[in-house]
C-alpha cells in the first residue's frame, strides 16, 4: 500500500491538468487507465425534474469525522474569493447532518481523484468532530455505472472494502476498465469479499437510484464541471490550488470561515 501511495502522489502534478473530463471513446487511453477501452464522453446531465427520495439517514453522515480531533488554526495564505473559490449562488450541502459539511465530488475513472485519495483519507483523520466529510460521485454520464456500484456499497455498509480499492484496480492494478459494465464491477467486488448477487441487486434499487438523482443535483446547483471539486456546506467551491495539498489547504481555510460565521 506504502508503494501505491507513492506512485499515485508522484503522478498528482501531471494529473492535475490532465484529469476533471471523463475521457471521450474516441480519444486515446487516459494514461492512467490500464486498457485501451476508455470511459463515455463527458457531458453534464440536466438535472432531474423533481428531488428523488432520500435514502436511510445513514446516507446523510456517510464520512462523519472518526473523532474528536482539537480545532486547529489553518496553515498558510487566506484564499482569495474568485482565485482560490467561488462563492455558490444559492447553494446547499448535500447531506442534513450537523456540523461543516465538506462534500468531494469525485470520480473512479479520473486519476486525479485517485492521486487524491490517499491526501483525503489523511486528512479525513485529522478532522475535527464538528467536521462531516461526503463523498459524491458525479453523474456526468448515465453510461459511466462506477456511482451507481458507489452507492450500492454505501448501501451493503462496504465502502471500507471497496472504494480505495476501486481507484487501485483502474489506475494501478488494470483489473478494472475505466468503462467497466455493472457484471464487471459486481466480479471484483466479489474478489474483495462482497456478495455479487446481493450487489448486482443493490445497484438498481430505490435508494441507489434515488442517491444518484441527490448526487446529480448537487453537482449541477454547486457548478461542479469537473473532478475532484472540494465542496463546503454547500456555499464555497474551491477552484484554486497548486497542487493536491494546496487544495485542502484552501478547504481549511473555507472551513475556518465558516466556522467563524456560526
């Protein structure tokens, strides 16, 4: 794991330009995807006619922070509003869950999201308790079945099991495609110990479906355009960042903000 760390941390400045469209079939492989077959074009869908029904409250607290870490000061220079983030007109968290929510909105096939992952859960473990991390998968395209197999984990209460280890089988291991269908998906999750029947079930139910509506809508009313995109309490979009750690940075510094503002 050690090593996975290091390689994906090293490939964070190249990604950092490279990823935040999901890649066009027609293009050429994404140099972190390990197969020639890429992922459907990107597109933004519309959002949904009316708000889908939420899933069990568990979906609102999904990352809740682990403890009940000191508040501490943020490190380095105040963002600058439009450098650094955009304020978001009428915007709302994704979850009700007390607290400052932090939403990423993210996605398996990006490399940029994987190089990320590891600075996440670090820092996820340094947050204080009145701090609430979501993770949402953006539904760009009703083709890419990598959120619906988010949720229908969140759901089976295995994202422990499967969310890291779905970045790892895209971008380093190769035994995932960036396209991969729902059977691809349920057969790997079954390597990882998650029934595939109850899997494959729990990707078309209700609360995934309803979940995706919930995370299609967030995206579109935050103007998330690509990923990963640092949401906080549903107000501030970072945009800014120099490198992957400068943008959890500027998340500090916005979560200071509105904790000073409460």
């Amino acid at each position: 794991m050690k090593i996975r760390h290091t390689l994906l941390v090293m490939l964070a400045p190249i990604l950092l330009a490279a990823c935040g469209q999901q890649p066009d079939p027609a293009a050429s492989p994404t140099p972190t995807a390990p197969s020639a077959e890429t992922a459907p074009a990107d597109t933004m869908s519309p959002p949904v006619a009316s708000a889908p029904v939420r899933a069990d409250d568990r979906a609102e607290a999904q990352e809740a922070a682990p403890n009940n870490n000191p508040v501490t000061a943020p490190q380095g220079p105040a963002p600058v509003a439009g450098k650094d983030y955009v304020e978001i007109a009428g915007g709302q968290p994704f979850a009700s869950a007390p607290g400052i929510e932090v939403a990423e909105v993210f996605a398996y096939w990006c490399g940029h999201c994987a190089a990320f992952d590891p600075l996440v859960n670090a820092w996820k473990a340094r947050l204080p308790a009145d701090v609430n991390f979501v993770a949402v998968p953006a539904v760009f395209n009703d083709q890419d079945h990598f959120p619906r197999a988010f949720y229908a984990s969140e759901t089976m209460g295995t994202l422990d099991q499967t969310h890291t280890p779905t970045f790892n089988a895209i971008h380093i291991d190769g035994k995932l495609r960036p396209n991969a269908d729902p059977a691809a998906i349920a057969a790997f999750y079954g390597t990882l110990g998650i029934d595939q029947a109850r899997f494959a079930s729990t990707m078309q139910s209700f609360a995934v479906n309803a979940n995706l509506g919930r995370a299609r809508q967030f995206a579109t009313r935050s103007g998330v355009e690509g990923t990963p995109s640092m949401i906080v309490n549903g107000k501030y979009r970072v945009i800014g960042g120099t490198s992957l750690e400068d943008i959890l940075r500027i998340t500090d510094h916005l979560v200071a903000m509105e904790r000073a503002a409460q």
